[in-house]
C-alpha cells in the first residue's frame, strides 16, 4: 500500500477554505431563521383567522337566540 498522501495548507489557502466554511454556516442560519419566521408569521394568521370565525359564530348564535 503506498503512503498516504498529505496535503498541507498555506495560509492563503486556509484563510479561503474559512471563509468558504464561514459563508455555509451563515447560509444555514439565515435559513432556520426564515423558516422560523415563516412559521411564526403562519402561526400568528392562522390564530388571528380562527379567532375572527369563533367571534363571528358567537356572534351570529347570539343574534339568532335574540331574534327568537
């Protein structure tokens, strides 16, 4: 078996592969902060609709209990 061949870094190299490492991990944190907005911003709507339709079937009971 032939020695493994290992390949060093300059320091123009590293400071690369960091910053390329650094842009990835970012890409990924804006993304799960996307998707959690998303999903807050989904959360909040849907809330606010169901409480609409709840108050307006209250509502509507209620006027038809009194007009009766």
């Amino acid at each position: 078996m032939p020695p493994q061949r290992v390949e060093q870094q300059t320091p123009e190299t590293a400071v690369i592969t960091a910053k390329i490492e650094d842009m990835r991990k970012m890409i990924t944190l804006i993304g799960r902060e996307s998707r959690f907005g998303a999903g807050l911003w989904v959360g909040f709507v849907k809330g606010l609709a169901i409480g609409i339709f709840v108050s307006m079937l209250l509502v509507g009971i209620k006027l038809v209990l009194l007009a009766s």
